[in-house]
C-alpha cells in the first residue's frame, strides 16, 4: 500500500472513530447527570470536545496500530471512560441501565445517522464524494462494532452492567465482581485466543462471529431499513 493510499485510508476513518467513541463516552455522562450523578459534568466529560475524552492508548496508538497491521483495512479504539458513581443515581439499580445504555445507543444512533446520509452523497462534489462514502460506511460499520461490543454482557462493558442491573442479586453479585478481571478475560479472548488458534491451526477468532458477524446483520438491516442496500 502506497503513502498515500494509507493517508486516504487513515483519513477515512479518523473522524468516524473519533465521533463514535467521543459520543459514546458523552452520552454515558449526560444521562449520569440527568439521573442525578453530576460527577462527569463537573469533570468537564458531558462535551463534544473530543480532546476531553482521548485516550493515548485507545484512542490514538492502538487504532493507528490495527491500520497499519491490517494494511489499511480495519481500525479499532476507545475513549477513557466517564466516571459515574452509580450511588448518587436517583433509582441505582434502574438508572444504572439507562446510563450503561446511553452509549451504545448513541453509536446505534450515530449508525443509522450515518446510512440516512448516504441519499445526500450525489449532491457532494465529484473529488469529495469517495471520500464522504467512505465515511459514512466507516461510521456505520465502527459504531455497530462499538454498539455490539460494549453490549457483551461482561462487565466492566456496559452490557456487563445492564446484565448486572436486569439480573436477580443471586446471578447480579458474581457477574459484579467479575469487573476488575473483565477486562482481562475480554484481551484474552478477543486477541490472545485467536494467536493460540493460529498456532494449533485452529479457527478461534471469536471477535468475529461474536462481535462482527451481530455487526454485520445490523448494518445490512439499516442499510435496508433506510433504502440504500443494493
């Protein structure tokens, strides 16, 4: 892949990654305050000011890492996430879904945003039109990822604590505890996994029928939803 083929690839994705995960962590600390925690809103995080929610790792080195290991052709990351002390929530329990949600929701959101503007597309100038087009599908395609994902049930994720919020306390409790190894069972499974089954020449890439394949089903359903598949 030339230079410039890796700037056009860089560029077509930088602004839909950076939307989605700034949004997404947004989203988490508006619904925070409006249920009663202002812990993110006095820290400055309810903001589109994407600079408020970078991440050096996750949002900057790993994502530039994934597009320059796949050639181009995927890219991946997070922001820091918003703090939130469930405790100062009106309704804990309750509101402790709807904040974990939010985000999610927001890349949903921001997903069939991105597939309605596709009808605008002709109406952009010929030398920017590729260039849009591939933002737009770009956004849908990380914001369904990032929707998908978050939504596993395993906290620290947010599905992790919507399954927390809907469960009895019996289940609730162990998958609580399980927030501080989360993260660590997440890695494995999405990247170490997949290097033991290389090794072995087994298939064991469950970030994709886990993770891509739900994404995919879901864009192809908006794509028709709104008219634009082909």
């Amino acid at each position: 892949m030339s230079f410039a083929d890796m700037l056009f690839a860089a560029s077509v994705w930088a602004l839909p990654i950076l939307l989605a995960v700034t949004l997404h962590e947004a989203a988490h600390g508006w619904a925070a305050w409006k249920l009663g925690d202002d812990t993110a809103h006095r820290m400055g995080r309810v903001s589109f000011n994407p600079f408020r929610h970078i991440d050096l790792f996750g949002t900057i080195l790993m994502p530039a890492a994934l597009l320059f290991l796949s050639d181009g052709r995927f890219m991946f990351g997070f922001a820091k996430p918003v703090p939130v002390n469930f405790m100062r929530l009106r309704n804990p329990r309750r509101d402790m879904i709807l904040v974990a949600a939010a985000g999610p929701g927001t890349n949903l959101a921001l997903a069939v945003i991105a597939a309605l503007l596709f009808h605008a597309v002709g109406n952009v100038p010929e030398w920017g039109r590729e260039w849009v087009a591939f933002n737009l599908l770009n956004s849908m395609w990380i914001n369904l990822l990032l929707c998908v994902f978050n939504m596993l049930p395993l906290p620290p994720l947010d599905g992790g604590r919507v399954a927390v919020g809907l469960l009895p306390a019996s289940l609730a409790r162990p998958l609580a505890q399980l927030e501080r190894v989360g993260i660590f069972i997440i890695l494995g499974v999405l990247f170490i996994l997949p290097m033991v089954g290389d090794a072995l020449g087994v298939q064991l890439n469950v970030f994709s029928w886990l993770v891509g394949a739900p994404a995919q089903f879901l864009m192809d359903l908006i794509a028709k939803g709104v008219g634009i598949a082909g």
